[in-house]
C-alpha cells in the first residue's frame, strides 16, 4: 500500500508516515507563541513589540543545540529514536510552563530558548531516522518530512483562528499534547533504521568534515540563502496581512490566512521531492529559490495591489516557494556527507543556517524603525540571490 522509497522486505508498518506524523506533531510547539502572542504577552502585561525576540529566543536555542548535537554526534552515536523521543518530552515540558502564572518577558525569552535546544532533537534527528530507511528516493521522503514542519509551524495559527472560542491557553496545551504524543509514537512505533551506521565515539572535528567535499559547501551555502529568507518571512506573514488590512482597509482574517499562507508549503515540499525525481534536486531547488527571491523583490509593490484576492494569491505563492526548496537542499546535503556523519552534518548545517535567521529578523526589524516599513522584506531577497550564486558554481 504505502511505497515512499527504498525499505528492506516486508517492513513492519508504514514507517514514513509515522515519522511525517510525529514530526508534525512536535515541532506544532516551534512558533505556538508567535500565534498567539498578542494575548498571551497582554495577559503577562507585557508591552512592546517583543514578537521578533520571542522569535529570536527560540531559533538562538535551536542554534546553540544544533552545535552541541552536531558536535557530540549525538545522533550517531545514540538511537535517533530514543534521542527524538527525549527531546519531543522536554519541549512538550518547556512549551507546558508558558501557562504559569509568574512568567516576565525573560522567563518567557527562557523558556523559548530552552525550548529551541529540544527542537534540535527532533527536526534534524527526525531527518536522520528518515535517511535511516531510505537510500533511494530521499527527496521525496524528505518532501514529507519538512511538509510536516511546515504543517506544525503554521497549526497553531489554525488554532488561534478560532478567535474567542480558543484561549492562548487552549493552543498551548494543544501544542504540548502534540508533542508528547510524537515523541512516544516515534519511541514505540519507529525502531532505528536498516542503513543506520552509528559514529563509534565523539569526534569535534566530524561534522565539520563534511563542509571538505566541494559539493555539499556550495549546497549548504545555496541553503543559508534559502534560510536568510524562510523564517523571517514566516515569522513577519501576520505583520504583512495586517500592514495590507491597514493600508488598503481589507478584512482579511489574520490567524486563518497566516495558517493557509505558511501551511501550502506542506503541499509544495511534497510536490517539489516527487517532482525532483524526475527533473532533478538541485534543478527544482534553483527554481524555488528564483521565484522565492522574487517574491522578495516584489514584496513592496505587493501592499499596493487594488484587492484582497490579488494580494492573498501572491502570498501564497511566495509560502509555497519559499520553502519548497527546503528538502531538496537537505537531500542533496545527505547524499554529499558521510554515511557515519550524516546526523551530525545536517545538524551542523542546520545550526548555522538558523544562526542566519536571527540576523535576518533582527536586520529586518530594525529596517521598519528607519525605513517605510513595507520596504523592510525587501532585503530578504539577498539570501535567495547569493544562494542561486552558490549552485550555479556546481558542475561548471
């Protein structure tokens, strides 16, 4: 019934799904107080505009976890599963102590950093248990797997769009069930892999390594430019309905449109890793970044458009862009490293990459403080312009 790639005989159950299906789950707590945040810091008598730093707090521990992971070989000297497993528990925890009562802006920035350390447990450890299964046909089972981080990022914006008939408490607790039930359906459903190889000790040096092979350093370079973009324009969709509400004097509701924009890049991953079969990764993954950079470009002329729908039609079609680049890279990255560093090279790449995405936020907030603000996004398309830069070097 289920045929996502290659997998020894008779595999006991539809592994794929099961990973797809928990990755979801646990990262739902990545951006579950950006969606939320306007009650939430209201009902902390929290003033300022602090979306970008709870933001930032969270992708500075993903950073700093990532690093950690990638150079303990954590995910190649222990059971991906198992590692999945703990991280999805403490960021179920963490996510959990945003409803106590005493919090201040920095017990939140705290436990959102916190919080981002776990998350380098599951999203690229969830990658490594799926590289784990599957030789061939990597970019489609890695299409799923980031549809499935797309899917989490934006669910909470789903949740919240239900107004007053879901408190900012009702999508915490949601998030943080979530993310317990992920974490014990990858422990008790998901073994580690056939194709594992696990690192036999500690090497500082190994995930670096990888960044030796010509090919995967132009790759993880085209993916920093695709990350410079990604989070930031995920993190500001909210802000930029607004701005087009505001300016134009639309209605468009905020939560459900921030959930659709973010969450049609599920369907475009997996569109992009079954289309990359044919047409080829690094092929698909220049095209996303082009149009993606564009999108860019045209942002200020975007909160011009006469209508509601025009609008909405191109931000969707920038979320869909935006990030259906995303696999590819992390496919392409994988079959360029190592077998016994593949965990830690993705998690390493990862790292730095989201350490370019607190610039970009930060740069990017600070642009709307001395610039009319519906030219702040505009920057963004540097990323996409030197990561196209990057790949058109491979193969010459």
């Amino acid at each position: 019934m289920f045929n996502f790639g290659h997998m020894p005989a008779n595999p006991p159950r539809p592994i794929l799904p099961l990973i797809v299906l928990a990755q979801f789950c646990c990262t739902s707590i990545w951006f579950a107080p950006n969606a939320v945040a306007e009650k939430m810091l209201a009902s902390y008598d929290i003033a300022g505009n602090t979306l970008q730093d709870i933001t930032s707090a969270v992708q500075f521990g993903f950073i700093i976890g990532t690093l950690l992971f990638a150079i303990l070989c954590l995910a190649d000297r222990f059971s991906p599963s198992r590692l999945f497993f703990f991280s999805a528990l403490a960021g179920a925890g963490l996510n959990a102590m945003l409803l106590w009562e005493g919090n201040t802006l920095s017990s939140l920035l705290i436990l959102r950093f916190l919080t981002g350390i776990t998350l380098a447990g599951v999203y690229p450890v969830g990658m490594k248990i799926a590289a784990d299964y599957y030789e061939r046909g990597l970019g489609r089972t890695l299409g799923y797997l980031v549809g499935a981080l797309v899917l989490g990022t934006a669910f909470p914006h789903f949740l919240s769009a239900f107004g007053s008939s879901m408190t900012w408490q009702s999508v915490v607790y949601t998030t943080t069930f979530l993310s317990t039930l992920g974490g014990i359906g990858i422990v008790t459903l998901v073994p580690d892999g056939p194709y594992r190889r696990p690192a036999a000790r500690v090497n500082l040096k190994a995930a670096f390594n990888a960044f030796k092979n010509s090919t995967f350093r132009k790759v993880a370079f085209g993916y920093f430019g695709h990350m410079w973009e990604l989070y930031t324009f995920w993190a500001f969709v909210p802000w930029m309905i607004l701005f087009y509400n505001s300016s134009q004097g639309a209605h468009i509701n905020v939560p459900l449109w921030s959930f659709l924009i973010i969450g049609i890049g599920s369907v475009s991953c997996a569109s992009a890793g079954l289309i990359s079969l044919r047409v080829g990764t690094l092929r698909v993954a220049k095209l996303s970044l082009g149009i993606s950079m564009l999108c860019c470009l045209a942002s200020p002329a975007a909160f011009l458009l006469p209508s509601a729908p025009l609008f909405l039609l191109f931000m969707m079609v920038w979320g869909a862009v935006v990030v259906s680049d995303s696999p590819l890279f992390s496919t392409s990255l994988a079959k360029n490293s190592p077998p016994e560093i593949i965990g830690s090279a993705l998690t390493v790449v990862n790292g730095l990459g989201y350490a370019l995405t607190i610039i970009s936020l930060q740069g990017s907030a600070w642009l709307m403080t001395i610039i009319p603000e519906q030219y702040a996004l505009f920057g963004l398309g540097l990323g996409p312009l030197l990561g196209l830069w990057s790949l058109a070097k491979i193969g010459r």
